[in-house]
C-alpha cells in the first residue's frame, strides 16, 4: 500500500506568492488549510526561505505589470517571518532596480538577487549579508535583464538566465566576476544538479507577442556542462518552459505553458499548462501531468514526493504526487487582478 504522500508534513507550511494580491498567502502542508496572509508591496515575485534564519525572502520587481510591460520597476525586497506571519523588513536596493531570482548559500550568510540593468550599468546580481540584511557587493552578467538565478552547491558559482540576451552568465562568486557566457536561445528558469556538475536551463524565452508567431528554436531544457561551460543536451518538450526545478530524488521538472498569440493581451492566450517529469542522470521523460493555465514557479516537499506548481493565469497551486503523476488537490489563490499565483517556497516546521 503506498503511504500517504502528506503524512509526517504536519507543521510544515506552504508560502504562495499572489503577484496581484499583492499578498503571500500560507497554508498547512498537511492539510491545505488556509492559515492566513501577508500583505507585501506590488508586485511580488518569488521567494526564498532561508532556515537558518527561519525568514523568508520575496522580490517586488514592478509597480505594475510584468517583464516588458510594466508601469515602472521596484526595488524592494521584503523580509516576512513565515511563523508568526509578519513582516519583519523591506529592503531597499536601490539604486539597482526590478529584483527577481533568488539564491541562497546558507554557509556562506549569503542571498543572492538578481536585478536588472540601466542605461548606466548592465544587470546584475546583488549580494546581500543574511544576518545584516544589507548589500555587501553586485556582480555584473552582462545582459539587460537577468531573470532568474542559481548557485551550484558548493557556493562557488552562479548562473543568471537572460531572456531576450542569447546567453547564461556564469559568475565566480568569489571574485564577483563573469567567467563565461554559455550561448543558449534566450532563456526563463534553471536549476543545477546536486553535484553541481550540470545546470539545467528552460530556453529559449517565451514570447507572448503576435510577431513572436514564426520559426522558433526547439523548446526544452537545455543540459548545461558546468566544467565546460557548454551545452551538451536538449531535452525536449512539446511547448515552452518557464519554471525548471530539481528534487532532492533527483527529478527533473519542467513548467510547460501551452498558449497562442493574442493581439488583444500581452500575455496570449494561455491555455491549461503541463507539468513535464524528467529523471536528471538519465535524462529519460518519466512522464507528465496537466496542471493551471501558465505555469510560473516550481518547488518541491523535502522528501521529493510533492510537486507545488503555482499557475500564474488561473491564480492557482496543482499539488502533484510525483509518484502515481496525479493531481492530489488544486489550491485556489486570491487576486486583485492580473496576473495571480507565483513564487513559492517550502517552509519546514521548527526544529
């Protein structure tokens, strides 16, 4: 008989992201329930927990809008207590404005948060001291709008995707210098292997427009040689992928969004989304499973057997047994507007 996949989760907490909300909602891991929210400034993007600390961490990247379409971007990073459901502290990054990926290296009290560039100076990545909470130093990536952001293990190397920029920047977080440029279609999510020997990438970017419409590259995850710093693989899926991420199991998981260009919304027409299963050493599709209309953030339980995918068009959370590869419930996340459900993070009960 196969165990319940929510027991021993009574405790743990699941944070949401509702980028129009503007709110981060919790719920009970074992149960689904509701446990309340967290208003935090528009628009918030994704999180981060940091369980040294036991704080979270959420990006507020535009006063409006979204990546390429917004009324002008934030530059605050807000600091929320995940227990007793508070905010403890926004920081304010600027003059580096529109932070959104998050990456954390706990040995190191370090949180590294992706910015974008000016006319002035390219985007970059700010370092900032967890136990401070202030800016120790940026590295540069070259590239107008790094979006999301990884550390390899060892917290000796990151990794910035760049959407419309036709390349990963790798950074030596040591030197806070860019080492290399890994040439890629433009790309969205990423996550690296447990080893930090591969870095896999969601490429090429997804483009919503009407003059998007044409000759495209092959959609997939793009395998990464960290040695190398080449491409050495594509896995390939039957539409784009934004959200990538890696369980501690060792599954791959892709966010697929199926859409059609619209000239009446920036964002297309978004139809239900697909949550695509690879396993990361073989690289062998184990399977997939429909979720929300436009997946956007990926995390998963500790243990490997959960899948929380947060859906940004239908503003909901599918929680899937990676398993059996079924849907157990659909969490509904509360919205003002458009868009709704984004970052996500897993929250371990106390110690």
């Amino acid at each position: 008989m196969q165990q319940n996949p929510r027991a021993g989760r009574e405790g743990d907490v699941l944070a949401v992201v509702s980028q129009s909300g503007p709110t981060v909602s919790f719920f009970d891991a074992a149960s689904d329930r509701f446990l309340g929210a967290v208003d935090v400034p528009a628009e918030p993007h994704e999180l981060c927990f940091d369980p040294t600390s036991r704080l979270l961490w959420c990006t507020t990247a535009y006063h409006s809008g979204y990546y390429h379409a917004n009324s002008g971007r934030r530059t605050e990073v807000t600091v929320i207590d995940p227990d007793t459901r508070r905010v403890v502290e926004v920081v304010d990054l600027a003059p580096e404005h529109g932070p959104h990926g998050l990456a954390l290296d706990t040995a190191r009290h370090r949180l590294y948060v992706s910015v974008e560039g000016s006319d002035d100076r390219p985007g970059g990545v700010v370092v900032l001291d967890t136990e401070t909470r202030r800016p120790v130093g940026r590295i540069d990536t070259d590239a107008p709008g790094p979006h999301w952001f990884a550390v390899d293990p060892a917290g000796r190397t990151g990794y910035a995707t760049n959407k419309e920029a036709p390349f990963v920047s790798v950074v030596d977080l040591d030197s806070g210098a860019l080492t290399a440029k890994v040439e890629v279609p433009g790309s969205e999510g990423l996550a690296v292997s447990a080893d930090g020997a591969y870095v896999y990438v969601a490429s090429p970017y997804a483009m919503f427009s009407p003059s998007a419409a044409g000759e495209r590259p092959t959609p997939g995850i793009r395998v990464i040689e960290a040695r190398t710093a080449t491409v050495v693989d594509l896995l390939p899926t039957d539409d784009v992928v934004l959200p990538v991420h890696l369980t501690s199991t060792g599954k791959l998981l892709a966010g697929e969004l199926h859409m059609e260009a619209d000239p009446e919304s920036q964002l297309g027409r978004q139809a239900a989304g697909r949550l695509t299963v690879f396993h990361a050493d073989t690289r062998k599709r184990l399977g997939e499973v429909g979720v929300g209309s436009g997946p956007l953030t990926i995390t998963s339980s500790p243990d490997g057997r959960i899948a929380y995918v947060a859906c940004v068009v239908s503003s909901t959370v599918d929680l899937v047994d990676l398993e059996t590869l079924e849907i157990l419930t659909r969490l509904d996340i509360a919205k003002r507007g458009e868009p709704g459900a984004h970052g996500l993070a897993y929250i371990p009960r106390p110690a």
